[in-house]
C-alpha cells in the first residue's frame, strides 16, 4: 500500500455533489480574484523589497538584543531570471 494515496471512496448523493462543485466554483473565483489583487501589488511588492533590502544593508538588523549586524550588498540574494510572485493555493501538484 501506497501512503501517497490517501484517497478514500465515499458515496455522494447527487446533491452533494452538486453542492461540492458549487463550492469549488466559488473558490476558484474568489482565489482568481486574489491572484488579481496579488498581481495588482507587485509594483509596489518590489519597492518593499528594495526598502528592505537598503534597511539591512545601511542600519542592520537585529542579531541578538542590541546587537545589530548589517549585511553587504553581495550577500543580499538575487531573484533568478524569469521568477515572478506567486499566489500559491493547491497542496502538492495538480492531478495527485
């Protein structure tokens, strides 16, 4: 027996079923109208990244108690070619 498959058969009426798709409806739409708004920030997403980024790199920050540690700028990280943010929702991937 397999532990990735944790499928269990259930018997549904067909108002169930209906109900269920219904659900999955509406939370594909709202979670569409979340990417929408996730996507809508991303301007302003990267200049809270390089807000940031000028933050640890000029005051530090905090280490232990007062003890600040500022990080140079070849140790901030780099965000590889072609990577966007991404609104992530499902467990696993799709089809499992």
């Amino acid at each position: 027996m397999s532990f990735k498959n944790t499928f269990i058969r259930h018997d549904r009426s067909p108002e169930v079923t209906a109900w269920i798709e219904e659900e999955r409806a509406e939370q594909e739409e709202r979670f569409a109208t979340i990417v929408k708004a996730m996507e809508e920030l991303n301007p302003e997403r990267e200049k809270w990244y390089q807000e940031f980024f000028d933050r640890v790199t000029t005051l530090g920050f905090n280490q232990d108690g007062d003890l600040k540690v500022k990080i140079s700028p070849r140790d901030l990280p780099v965000r590889p070619a072609g990577r966007t943010n991404q609104v992530i929702w499902k467990y696993g991937v799709d089809g499992e």
